[in-house]
C-alpha cells in the first residue's frame, strides 16, 4: 500500500555527530593518523596575548585550508558553505552541528595578512613529515621528483615587457667552479672569468599575476604558469618537499637546494634518487657525485 511520507524535519533527535560520519571516510583516517595538535603551539607568537578580540582557533583556521585543498575547493566562501551542510567536514574541524561556521572573510584576511609573510606553512609540511617519519612511513633513503604546471589565475593576453636577471648565474658559476678546480688538478691554466654584468633577458610579466612566469615549453599550453617541484619518498609514497616557481624557472635551478634542504631538515640519508629528464644536466649530475648519491634520470 502507497502512503505520504509525513515530514520529519521540525522533529528533535538526540544524535552524535561522530556516528553520522562513516568508519571509512578519508576524513577518519586522516584524523587517527596525523596530529594538528602542534599548531596552536607553533603560531602562538604570531597572536596578541592580552589584547584584542578572541582570535580563530589557528588549528581549525588550517584544518579549512587543508580541506580546501585536499577536495579542491578554491573559493573560500563556498568552502564556508560546504562546511555548513557537510557533516564529515564539521566533525574533522570539531565542530558540532549547531555550531556557527566561521566567515570566509576572517579566513582569507588570516591567511592574507597574519600567516602570508611568516614560514608557517613551511613548518606546519615539515612537522607533518616528521611524523610521518616516526610512524615509520618515511625511510629517507631513495627519493623521487618531478614538477608539474599549475595555471596561473592570470590572463594570457594581458602582459607588459619586463627585464629580468637571468635565473641560471648561480648554476653556471657553481659549474664554472668545478672546472676550475679540474683544470687546476690537471696543472692547466684557469679560464677567464666570467663578465661580472648581470645578465638579463625579456619578459613577459602577467599584469594579474606578476610572480608567475609566461612559459613556452613542447607540448605544453602556453600561457602564464607556476612549477610545482614535489618530492616523494619510495618507502610510501609521502611527499617529502614541494618548491614552488614561475613557469619559467628550469628544473635544474632549485633540485640540488631542495635535495640538501631534505636532508638537512630530516636528517634523511639519501642513497638514491629518481628524477625526469628535465633534471639530466651536468651540474645535476655532478651534485650527485659529489655528495655520493645514486641518480637515475630518464
């Protein structure tokens, strides 16, 4: 027999939010495994002690951005929005289902203007490494990179002509050097030295977006583009470092920084990399023999 749903919704339940969650959510699992607990701790001095309104929660704060990223959701006012209706999203952030959520506004001026110049999302990725490394997940050991683009939210039409200073001086005279010293083992004379005038070349600078790069490469959309460098480490595939640069700035520029950055921070004791051919340079190759590092590009 056919009946009419009578409406429901006016009714008051007792209900926990936690059983309206399910026990496989990505959500649950990130939560069980990764501690945000440190946050409050490491931005603390960021904040003023006895003066002012009572300020966001600074974990909840990056716990928004990190559901913003992992789900894609680049508008901080529909990410507001998807919190207000999403249940899974409320119990990961700690808040209830009556619970008012924070307004997009005190979220982006948090980012904008307390966190943009400090290095706390450097320290935040590094803790997480950590930890990561402490539950085993992370041997340090063999490592991979690549970089990939990321399209600038800039209009490839609207440009002016700039000047810049070449990228690849500092690379250059780090090569330089070990030719220097190879002639001088070898008792031949050294090479003139370079001309000490900064070099520069043409650019297109993107009027929207200035810090990205117009970049021409084959087989790729041309346009204004950032680089994204990502390290990942073999045991579990956890991202170990990501650098980013213009779309203009080679590969080869940042890797050997990186590299010693990991290991440095970490205390990771590489044995062997993986890179993309558009890491197979001799200085690339050279930094590796020089710190006995077995590289494998292709």
């Amino acid at each position: 027999m056919l009946k009419d749903r009578a409406p429901t919704q006016s009714e008051l339940e007792f209900v926990c939010i936690d059983e309206l969650v399910p026990a496989d959510h990505l959500l649950r699992k990130i939560y069980k495994t990764v501690d945000f607990g440190f946050i409050h701790e490491l931005v603390k001095d960021l904040y003023c002690s006895d003066n002012g309104r009572p300020a966001l929660d600074p974990t909840l704060l990056f716990k928004l951005l990190f559901l913003g990223y992992l789900y894609g959701v680049r508008s901080e006012r529909q990410l507001m929005r998807d919190v207000q209706v999403n249940v899974a999203y409320r119990w990961f952030l700690g808040l209830n289902l009556t619970d008012k959520v924070p307004d997009a506004s005190t979220l982006s001026q948090n980012r904008r203007r307390r966190f943009n110049e400090s290095e706390v999302y450097q320290q935040i990725f590094d803790e997480i490494v950590l930890q990561a490394m402490r539950k085993k997940l992370v041997s340090g050991q063999i490592l991979y990179t690549d970089s990939t683009h990321l399209k600038a939210n800039a209009n490839k039409n609207k440009w002016i002509k700039a000047r810049a200073a070449s990228s690849s001086r500092d690379y250059l005279e780090a090569l330089d050097q070990a030719v220097e010293e190879d002639r001088l083992a070898h008792g031949k004379k050294p090479l003139p030295p370079r001309s000490s005038e900064p070099e520069t070349r043409d650019i297109k600078q993107s009027t929207t977006d200035p810090d990205s790069g117009y970049m021409v490469r084959d087989g790729k959309p041309k346009g204004f583009f950032y680089l994204d460098h990502r390290t990942v480490d073999g045991r579990c595939n956890i991202i170990t470092d990501v650098h980013l640069t213009p779309g203009i700035v080679h590969d080869r520029l940042s890797y050997l920084e990186r590299l010693d950055r990991q290991q440095k921070r970490f205390g990771f004791d590489v044995q062997s990399v993986g890179l993309d051919a558009g890491y197979f340079t001799a200085g690339i190759c050279k930094g590796l023999e020089d710190r006995q590092i077995y590289g494998v590009i292709g």
